[in-house]
C-alpha cells in the first residue's frame, strides 16, 4: 500500500511512485546516503515522534564523521519532518529521513557539495505486509561468524547506508541458521551488536550492555539505559565475553522497530522464561511513555500538530 503514501524529495513533497533517483547516482552506487528511522506514535494529545531530537543529534554526528554537508539545519529539518507527516494518513509508524547524493558521480567523491533530503513516512500495519515487529513473540538468535565493523576501518557509530551490509550478512547468516537474528561479536571477539539490534542481557538482577566504541551509539540503547535505573534496574556497560552472555538469565534486542525484543532461544539453548521480568517491565514502560502517560518522559515526545 506504500501507493497511498506521500513523500518529501528536495524540496517537494510527491507521490510515492515518483520519488526516484538516477541509477548512476552516488550514494546508489557508493553507499553514501545517510539516514534516521524514527518512530511515530498516536497518543491522546495528537501525533509525536519519539526522541526526535536525539535522531538529529546523530545525524548531525554521521554528517560531520563522514565530511558531509547537511542540506539544511535543525529548524529546516523539523519543518520537512513535520510537513511529510501531515501529508500521511499515519497514527503509528516509521519517519525515515535519508540524505544522500542524487547526482550522477562516476568517480569516488561525490560531485554535490550539500546532500539532497527524502523523507518517508510508513504504516508497518498498512504498507510492510509481514515485516511488523510482534511485540510479543520471543526471538531465536544465534552468534555469528560475521564480526561487527572494526571502528578503525570506518565511524561505526556513523548511521549510515553502506554499514548496514554488515548487519544485512549477518542476518542472511541467522536465516540460514534457521533463527529470526544474529548477534555479532567485535573484532576482538567480544559481544557486539545485532543486526540492526541493541543486544542486552540480564545476569543476577543487573542489565549489561556492551560498552560504547565498538557498536553504534543507538537511541534505542541510550533510551533503555536511562530508563532503567528508574524502574531500579542496575545497569553496567561493558565488554562482554560470549560465554557470559550464553550464562545469561535474561537477553533482548532493542531497536526502534522492536524496542525491546526478548530472546527465547540462543544458540539452540532455551530462554523458557522469556519474555523475562526485567523485559516485561521495561516493555510496560516504554507502552506508556509513548502514550505520553508518564510526565517524566514527555520531553521524549515531539508532537506534530
């Protein structure tokens, strides 16, 4: 049904079918396009998008780790965020915003100084047939061969198109191990990230994650972070070995598709109590601040209308 939607592309805004770009284009051949997916929420006071402002901070982040030049500023990128969703019929979906080079470039470098902007707005219930995250169904995971990025070699906290082949090999990996996800280890063998997932797991009432620098610096992450110990949940950043996340009580993926994800099955072994306490209440949380029900979070809210 994406059909229905309406999308903003340079400037205007245009029907789904008609946003199109050269097929010689930069960021199509070089992997240079930049982007945010953020969630957005109906609530009783009208229309927000969920931590609008920390996904500009990173895009922001990823433009100037990468030497880009951002089309526009804060302001103008909330005027064509705002403007996309008041065009679409959507009370509960995704806000994705791409910049990215549309012009014809051969050679390594782009020829475009300042990046063209898109942005699209979907329902997962409507457009993405079977792609929704369940809320309630417990993942199956397996550790992969494929390793994370080495931070060396590229900014992985960088949200950009051409990383997402790493997590897309290590997806294809999990499929052909007959599991929903994959989680990668770094290149020194140490828990990573999933494929496009915060990895979190929980042994004897404390919620680990690995520390920063080897893995993107996620808003799902950041948000469960600061959640935590306000429900009294311990939480520790650190780097973790496989064999303590194999021990582990309690795992979850965090995205802002899934939010949180339990994991039922790791490696073949059972996870029978998933989802566990710590996931549940976290999940419980996360369902009211989106309705903007918890006035200690509303500042997480950015309302459109």
């Amino acid at each position: 049904m994406f059909e229905e939607r309406t999308m903003y592309v340079k400037g205007r805004l245009i029907p789904w079918k008609e946003a199109t770009v050269h097929l010689m284009s930069h960021s199509f051949c070089r992997g240079s396009a930049i982007f945010e997916v953020m969630r957005l929420h109906g609530t009783g006071k009208g229309r927000a998008v969920f931590r609008m402002d920390a996904h500009l901070t990173r895009l922001e982040r990823t433009a100037s780790l990468l030497g880009m030049t951002l089309p526009t500023d804060r302001g103008g990128f909330t005027d064509i965020l705002f403007k996309t969703i008041r065009a679409n019929e959507v009370e509960n979906g995704y806000v994705k915003l791409i910049c990215y080079y549309g012009d014809v470039a051969v050679k390594v470098m782009p020829n475009q100084e300042a990046m063209d902007v898109c942005v699209a707005v979907v329902d997962p219930e409507r457009d993405m047939a079977g792609e929704a995250v369940p809320g309630d169904k417990s993942l199956s995971v397996v550790l992969c061969k494929t390793r994370k990025l080495h931070p060396e070699s590229i900014p992985i906290e960088a949200k950009a198109a051409a990383n997402y082949l790493n997590g897309m090999l290590s997806r294809i990996e999990a499929g052909r191990a007959g599991a929903d996800a994959g989680i990668m280890l770094d290149t020194q063998g140490f828990v990573a990230e999933g494929s496009t997932e915060s990895v979190f797991m929980v042994k004897d009432g404390i919620l680990y994650t690995p520390a920063e620098g080897t893995v993107l610096k996620s808003i799902s992450r950041k948000s469960v972070l600061e959640l935590a110990p306000l429900l009294g949940i311990k939480t520790a950043e650190r780097r973790i070995p496989p064999d303590f996340l194999l021990s582990a009580d309690e795992i979850f993926l965090s995205s802002t598709g899934g939010r949180v994800q339990p994991v039922g099955q790791i490696d073949g072994q059972a996870l029978p109590d998933a989802p566990g306490p710590v996931s549940r209440r976290l999940t419980a949380a996360f369902e009211t601040i989106c309705r903007d029900e918890d006035p200690r979070f509303s500042h997480w809210l950015t309302y459109v209308e």
